[in-house]
C-alpha cells in the first residue's frame, strides 16, 4: 500500500526511507481618588504643558508582510546538517527558531538567525514527513512513516508522548490555535483529532477515499481542512465530525492545504501542477495559479494574507503568488532538488523551505 502511494505521486526519496525502513499561518489599574482643594485662581502657578504627538520624535514601525518587496527576495542561509530529505519545516510562533522534519528519522532545532543545530531529536523509526510548533513555542509535534505522531518539549528535547492509532504513515500533523488539540492525517485515508495532553484519540473523521496528506485547523479552531489522494479537499466540523463542504476541481491529487489567516478562504496544490483559491463559505473556486512544472508540494500564506508561497517537487523551485490577484511575483531558485516544503516567518520578511538535505531561509 505504501509503495503504490510513493510510486503514485513520484515520490522517489520517500520511496527509499520507505522500502528500506519498512514514505509552514498562529492580553489595567484603579484611578486615584483626587483629593479636594480650595481653588484659588489668583495663587495657582502656571504648569508646563503635557508634550503631545507633535513633540515626539516618530519610531520606525515593525516591518510588516504588506511592507516586503518580495521581488527582492534572495538567499539568505543555507542551514545544512541532516542526513537525508527535508520534508518539513515549521517557524516558531516568535520566529527565533525553525524545526525541521527529515527522511534520516530525525527533527532538528535551529537557530534562525545563526543557522546553528540546537537541538537534535531522535526517535522516529522511519522518515519524518510533518513537524509543526504548538502556538505557545513550548512543544513540537512530528508525524511519521511509523505511523506514530510525537510531542517534545521544545526547549529539552525531552520526548513527552506517542501517539498512537494510525495505520499508516502519517502524512500531517497540525495543533489546533489554542494548542489543546492535535490534528493527524494519515495514508489510512483517516483523520484523527487527538487531545494533546492525555494522547487519547479524541475523534477519528472518515470520508477520503485515498490517503489523507495534508490537515489543517481554521484561525478559530472551528473547523480541519483536510487534503487527499483522492483529488478532493473536505472542510470538517472540528467539534461534530461532520463534513461540511467537499471541493472537487483538481486534476490530481491534493497535496497541501492552507488557511488564509482570517479564516474565509483555502489555497490548495496538488499533481496537477496547479494551486487553487477556494471561498469556504460558498465552497466557489476563485482562482487557479499555474506556472510550476511538477506536484506542488507545499503551500503557505503570508501573515498579512496577501500573498501564498509554493514549493514544487519536479521544477526545484519555489513562487511567491498575489493572492488577490493571482499573478506570480517572485521565483526563487537555488536548490537542484525537490521543495518539499515551505513556511513564511511569522513577521512576513522570510520564507523558509526545505529540499534535498538542506533548508534555505530567503529574504
């Protein structure tokens, strides 16, 4: 069953860890009680008055998504030390650090502005196909071709839990926005809602016909966005279970999924080559972005939701897209291998991804 998947979708290093072994979106004090005086006009003292905006000196805002020039994005760092394919990369929630998921079974730690290995984690059987932060930055959650999902404590190292339940590789992993909840998909076609502190399977959500590679929550945590083999993306009641809207329009299979931030729509990519803008509420296709020459592989929007980033498996490259307009505004190349994955930081002034060994930071 595993090998038809890689073989399906061309999935070539996922086949070797595979066979071998056994294949990026995210709260004041009391009023003194005067005291009474006797006003005397004549004996009160000019004061000094309170100084007001224009005597200020002005601050040099916060760079923000809607501020990137990203036609000027380029390579920044190239971070290198795994063993094998990085299929995963996630930025902290306060964007000092990205974890990365790889095909040598391990999640590495980085520092992200000196490129340094802080912390090496070590227990997956096979190759890790999803790492993803909790919103708080304290925990890291990575799913795997043994089928087993795992939480670390970020800052340790230290493995707090397994999870266990699916029968398959588990393709995505993704924390629910208040960071109770964990969301797995899996090549068993299923989804399943864990609660995060006990481990226990919350709910199992069953409608795909095919592998299950892709799950995310919606900025409120109401609903799970799932992405299947089977050519389709299903919107999930997170609470009930019930599938609330099916979308059909792709070609192919259906890779990633994303959120945009304020929760009304979806970009998915898939073998088609394609990625498409989806309205939840109507479930209407708004727009279909198409330039790369393979699978895409990986999707993400930008904090501001403005613009998406895509990462393709066949072309090596990555593109920046309007996400209103739908016209291409950036390639970025550089890898000879497949991009497998990318991840705006959380201030919108780099993109992060993951291909061959290596992860790259562009800016």
């Amino acid at each position: 069953m595993m090998l038809k998947k890689i073989l399906t979708v061309a999935v070539p290093l996922v086949l070797g860890i595979v066979v071998l072994s056994g294949c990026v979106g995210q709260q004041p004090a009391g009023t003194p009680t005067p005291v009474a005086t006797t006003p005397v006009a004549t004996t009160v003292a000019p004061t000094t008055p309170t100084p007001t905006a224009t005597t200020v000196a002005p601050t040099t805002p916060t760079p923000t998504a809607t501020t990137v020039d990203v036609s000027k994005f380029s390579e920044l760092r190239t971070l290198s030390g795994h063993g094998d394919a990085v299929h995963s990369v996630a930025w902290g929630p306060d964007g000092t650090k990205i974890a990365s998921g790889s095909f040598d079974n391990t999640i590495k730690i980085w520092d992200a502005s000196t490129g340094v290995v802080l912390r090496t984690l070590g227990g997956h059987k096979w190759g890790v196909t999803s790492v993803a932060w909790s919103p708080d930055g304290t925990k890291i959650a990575s799913g795997a071709g043994d089928a087993a999902i795992k939480i670390w404590d970020a800052s340790t190292g230290v493995l707090l839990r397994t999870l266990s339940g699916h029968g398959d590789i588990v393709w995505s992993v993704a924390w629910s926005p208040d960071g109770a909840k964990i969301a797995s998909g899996s090549d068993d076609t299923t989804i399943k809602i864990w609660d995060a502190s006990s481990g226990s399977v919350l709910r199992t959500l069953s409608g795909h016909d095919d592998a299950v590679w892709s799950v995310a929550w919606s900025p409120d945590g109401a609903k799970i966005a799932s992405g299947s083999q089977d050519k389709t993306i299903k919107i999930w009641d997170a609470s009930s279970g019930i599938v609330l809207r099916t979308l059909s329009g792709h070609g192919s299979a259906v890779r990633p999924v994303a959120w945009s931030p304020d929760g009304t729509k979806i970009a998915s990519g898939s073998g088609d080559k394609t990625i498409k803008i989806w309205d939840i509420s109507s479930g209407s296709l708004l727009k279909t972005l198409s330039g790369h020459d393979g699978t895409v592989e990986s999707v993400a929007w930008s904090p501001d939701g403005t613009k998406i980033a895509s990462g393709s498996w066949w072309d090596s490259t990555i593109k920046i897209w309007g996400a209103s307009s739908g016209s291409l505004l950036k390639t970025l190349s550089g890898y000879s291998n497949d991009v497998w994955s990318v991840a705006w930081g959380p201030d919108g002034t780099k993109i992060a991804s993951g291909s061959g060994a290596t992860i790259k930071l562009w800016g």
